[in-house]
C-alpha cells in the first residue's frame, strides 16, 4: 500500500488489513492533524485500509 | 480496495462517510458534514448575536484555508439577510508568501461576489514586513501582529463595520488560551485594561467552535482548499509547542480543546467580574485608542524610525 503525504513523501507500507489510523500512528503521523483519502476518495480513520489502496495524507497543520 | 466505510449516521442517508465527528461520533457523508459545520457557525453567529440586519460585517482574510473558509461560510448563511460584507487583506509585504495567499483572497472575493479591500503595511508605514525584521530585535510574529491588527481595524472602521469577523477555530483559540496561561498573562486572560469596546470595531469569531481538521476539511470538500505556501516567519516557538501538545491531548483525550475554552471562558466572566474594566484612552501619536499612552503600533514604528 503505498501512503502520499503532501507535498512529496511517499511510504510504502505492507499492510494486508488496518484502519487508516493504525497506518497513521505506524508513521508517526497525529490523526488530530490530517485528512486522509483513499484512491481519491475521503475516508473516516476507523476505515479498513490495505493491499493496493492508495492513501494520500493531508497535513494542514504547520510549524508556526 | 480492503474494507468499506459504512454509511453516513445521518437518518436514511445511504452515502458513504468521510469523517467521524470527535465530538459526537457522528459518520457523516459530505453533504451531511457541511450542513453540520454551517448549522454550528450559523448558532454562534445568531447565538452570539454577532450580525445584525442592515450591519456591514469586515471579515479578515488572509487567503488561507481558515478565513476563505470562514467568508464561504458567511457567505451561504447571510445570504439572505440584509448584511453587507467586506473582505479585507492585510499585505504585510512578505515576499515569496503573500502573493499567493492574496490571489487566492482575490479568488475566493471574485467567486463570492464579495467587496474587497487590501491593504499593506508599505502604504501604512512605508516599510514592509521583511525590512521591518531586518531593523527590529521583535520576534516577527509581534510586529506582524500588532501592524495587522491596526491595519485590519483601521480598515473595518473605514468601511463602517459593525463587527469584525476573523477565522479563529477551535485549535487556535485553544492554543491561546493556554500560551497565555503558559506566559502568567492575567491581562489577557481576563482581558484587564481592554479599552472600552466602542473604541474598537468590536471583533467576532464565528468558527470559534469548529475543530480546524473540521475547517480544512469543510474547504476541501466545497472545492475552496488550495495548499498554500507556509508564512516564512512562522514557528512562534511557544505556539508550536502548545500545539503539538494540545494535538496530543485531544487525539489521546478527546474534547480536550473544547473543554479547555469551557473553562477558560468561565474563568474570564468569573474573574473578570472581580476586575475594574479599562477606560478609553487614546495614543498621543496617532489618536488611536489605546490600553494607556502610546499604543503600540507607534512604540514599534518609532523604534523603527530612530535605526
């Protein structure tokens, strides 16, 4: 499964079967502070994510 | 493609949800989670009795996701009443940022059918945001804060606002409230020495309630998120750190940010009872109101002026 965060990293992630917040707290990444689609599509983070999904992750939180 | 989302809690909605309300655990579909958001800014706009029928309102807007969200927001719920609004962009003059951000303001004004105005720190001092960084020991953030401030009640005053309205959520109010508390700030904790409020265009903050995951994701599903450079002054180091922290409190405590400004609120009508409210006085300088002699907009520009 592979995992874009915006603007240019990429994970690739072996997962068969998680909720999209597994997959976050997996990459270090607060749910609080994302939005997170699948093959385009916006998804809750109790959703079942795995295999060839696409998962881009919006990070709006910044630094400042 | 490895499972299903559900369907959205909303009765006899079939439609896919796109997010979980921490609040109420609601699964909403977008078209349920936007009637959500407005419904909310809707009672604290009317609640709070923040506009009135036949009121100009000023909204602040920078171009970001926050107050182009709040003026599309604003926009859908007032449409039927008899207000006025005027969007107005402060140009710091912070080159490589700004441009952006204010096409985007121009954008989203355009597409509303909103009066705009913006105006800059150059026209008001004749210095931008980056040369005044140069010159001062200030943190960026402060003279930026200070000047913009000014500019956007100057500029709401000029338009005869009744109201000014920013696009403070939940996140940044939250954040604020514990930094000032951090800093051992009972001035503005419970705002002593605020000049009385008819001296001020008096400000609102109708999304002071939404969750800025909320607000983000209100914008990208009404099509108006665009990822925007980040401010290259940002990293208020206190802010940063409250913010991570708070992140962490909510997501491991939810509603930790609600419950938060509960308090907080209650804390500043409890011990702002006890407390003598300010009296008007104005700048010498520049005649603007201010919290006792020279306001600081003139202490900053004339440290300005002597380099």
């Amino acid at each position: 499964m592979k995992v874009y965060f915006s603007p240019d990293r990429t994970e690739e992630v072996a997962v068969v079967s998680a909720t999209v917040e597994e997959v976050l707290l997996m990459l270090g990444v607060n749910p609080v502070e994302v939005i997170v689609s699948r093959n385009g599509a916006l998804i809750p983070e109790d959703t079942v994510v795995g295999g060839d999904d696409e998962i881009r992750v919006i990070r709006f939180v910044h630094g400042g | 493609m490895a499972g299903e989302t559900g369907r959205c809690s909303a009765p006899g909605c079939t439609e896919p949800p796109i997010t979980v309300l921490r609040g109420s655990g609601e699964r909403l579909c977008a078209r349920h989670f936007t009637a959500s958001v407005e419904r909310r800014v809707r009672e604290a706009v009317e609640g709070g009795g923040m506009v009135q029928d036949g009121d100009v309102l000023a909204v602040g807007l920078s171009g970001g996701k926050d107050s182009t969200v709040l003026l599309h927001i604003l926009s859908r719920i007032l449409r039927n009443r008899p207000v006025r609004m005027v969007a107005v962009t402060v140009d710091e003059g912070i080159a490589g940022y700004r441009e952006e951000t204010i096409r985007s303001a121009r954008s989203i004004t355009a597409a509303l059918g909103v009066e705009h105005v913006v105006v800059s720190f150059e026209d008001f001092c004749g210095s931008t945001l980056d040369s005044l960084v140069r010159e001062q020991p200030l943190h960026p953030c402060t003279i930026c804060g200070v000047l913009r401030r000014r500019l956007l009640q100057a500029a709401a005053r000029e338009a005869g606002a009744a109201r000014l309205a920013t696009g403070h959520c939940l996140d940044d109010e939250a954040q604020s409230a514990l930094m000032n508390i951090l800093n051992g700030d009972l001035r503005r904790i419970v705002r002593i020495g605020v000049p009385d409020k008819d001296a001020f265009v008096p400000r609102v903050k109708p999304l002071r309630s939404i969750p800025e995951k909320e607000v983000t994701l209100y914008g990208i599903v009404q099509g108006i998120y665009t990822p925007l450079p980040e401010c290259p002054y940002a990293g208020e180091a206190l802010r940063s750190d409250v913010r991570s922290l708070l992140s962490t409190l909510e997501y491991r405590h939810p509603g930790t940010m609600e419950r938060t400004m509960e308090g907080y609120a209650g804390l500043r009508e409890r011990v702002g009872a006890c407390t003598q409210a300010g009296g008007v006085s104005y700048c010498p300088d520049c005649g603007e109101p201010s919290t006792g002699g020279r306001c600081r907009a003139c202490e900053l520009l004339s440290s300005h002026r002597k380099r």
